[in-house]
C-alpha cells in the first residue's frame, strides 16, 4: 500500500472542513492529513486529535490573487511531505471528496495504491447541485450523498487533485503547471461548494467572502443549483464515460494541460450505489 498524504487550506469553514477530515481520515487515517489555517486568527479545531495542523499567516488580495498565494503554499507543503517519505499526495479544496466507484468494492488508498502515476492524476468532477422543489435544505447530521442525487459533469472540478512528485499546482488545483492531466477510470471528485441554496446565500454574507470580492463569485457559482433544477437528468454511467473521453482528448485554446467539454451542459443522476459511503 503507497503512503498518501491529503492536504488542504481553510479559513473560516469549519462546516466543510469536518467533512473533508471525516473522510479522508477515513480513506487514509486521520494521522495523514495536513490542514492548514489560513491566518492566526484562526481556532486550531480540537476534534481532529490526530491531524496535523498548521496555522499560517493570513493570505491576503482579492479572489485571483489570494488563490495563487494559497496554492503557493499548498504545493510547498505537498513538496515538505514528499520529502517526509510520501508516496502521494492528495490536494484539495475542503469541499472536495476524491472517491473511487463503490462498485469497486476499494477505499481511495487502496484504489490509488494500485495506479501508476508518474506526474499527477485527476478525479473526474462532479458539481453536486441541489434540486429546487425536490431536495430540502442539508442536513449536516446525514451523509450529503442521501440528501443531493444530482451533479453536472463539467471540466471545472476536473482537476488535479493528485502528485505523485513534487510539481507546482495551479490555483484552485485545476492543473499541474508544465504538465499534462490525466484522468483516472472510475475516479471521481464530488464537489459540494454550491450543492445548498440557503448556504449559498449565508456564505455570500460572510465578512471575509465579501473584503476578497467573493460576492459576484457565488451568484455565478449558484447556476449550478438553477442547471440541476431545470434540466432533465442523464444516466450517469454512461455520460460519465462521455464526459471523460471527451475531456481527456479535448483542450480550450487558453491552456492546453486544463480539459475542455465545449460548453456542454449535462446533468446526470448521482446512483443509489454513492449514498452509503458515509458522505
């Protein structure tokens, strides 16, 4: 089995943090995450005794710019634990769960424990909405995926979530710089960011959200929500296999190591087999 570390960058969002260290300390134990506060004003949390975490000085800037020096010190810190004898390591944002298929009966360790990845692997990215008029507000009390059955399957959360060597992310994880993505079989990343209206609108009252010109970044973020509500959903399988194919053959004329789908809207239904994993 490799050793895989999974870090992360958070500040003020304890909600999505208990997920993302509920999880991966499930799929690779507690002892193997790195979290890192984002300034130090920030609470060191007390309910993951076994993680490890660093408080930082605060990034500041508007969105662009605090996102690259976020992903500046993320990729510092993913170099620090290769050199600490890691094998992977696992970057995300704390709203994004990397799972493998659970028809594969695997945990993510053992699931990527059996890939060969030279540079770094990409989940492919679903974008879980919220039904209007069929799903009730989240209840963080139950697992996300019992409570939301809808995503669309998009290039932005496509990302390269995964190093096998020290490289340099993009911000936001969306690519390694100077090199290509390459997107694993029956590997995904659920995004959970935008997947509750009533959430949507809290955080776009948050103070700090507000000072870094977040405001106009979550009204466009919310098209998720209007998309799964209005669109008919496909079967996932088999849009899953398309949405792959084509962004892993496909590249925008701005940057050709990001995947491309033309714009393609599609809403697919999340299957009943994703709703026990405790997520």
């Amino acid at each position: 089995m490799k050793r895989i570390a999974a870090v992360t960058m958070v500040r003020n969002d304890g909600f999505y943090l208990r997920k993302w260290t509920s999880w991966y300390g499930a799929q690779l134990g507690e002892e193997n995450l790195y979290i890192l506060l984002d300034g130090r004003d920030q609470a060191v949390p007390d309910w993951c005794p076994a993680a490890h975490v660093i408080v930082c000085d605060r990034v500041e800037g508007q969105v662009r710019r605090a996102d690259k020096g976020r992903i500046i010190r993320i990729s510092e810190e993913a170099a620090r634990l290769f050199e600490a004898g890691y094998d992977l390591v696992i970057g995300t944002d704390c709203d994004e769960m990397l799972v493998a298929d659970p028809r594969l009966g695997m945990s993510l360790a053992e699931f990527l424990s059996g890939l060969d990845i030279r540079d770094s692997a990409s989940g492919l990215g679903l974008d879980v909405g919220q039904k209007l008029g069929e799903e009730a507000p989240v209840d963080p009390s139950r697992p996300f995926l019992q409570q939301r059955h809808y995503a669309r399957l998009g290039t932005r959360y496509t990302k390269a979530s995964i190093l096998a060597r020290p490289l340099r992310w993009g911000s936001g994880f969306h690519r390694v710089k100077g090199h290509n993505f390459h997107i694993a079989k029956d590997l995904y990343l659920f995004h959970f960011g935008y997947f509750d209206l009533d959430m949507l609108k809290a955080r776009s009252q948050d103070a700090d959200r507000q000072e870094q010109g977040w405001e106009k970044h979550m009204d466009k973020r919310s098209r998720t929500i209007r998309l799964v509500t209005r669109k008919k959903a496909l079967d996932f399988d088999r849009w899953t296999r398309f949405a792959r194919r084509l962004q892993t053959w496909c590249r925008p004329l701005y940057a050709w190591n990001k995947p491309a789908m033309f714009e393609l809207k599609l809403v697919a239904r999340i299957p009943d087999r994703f709703s026990n994993l405790g997520l």
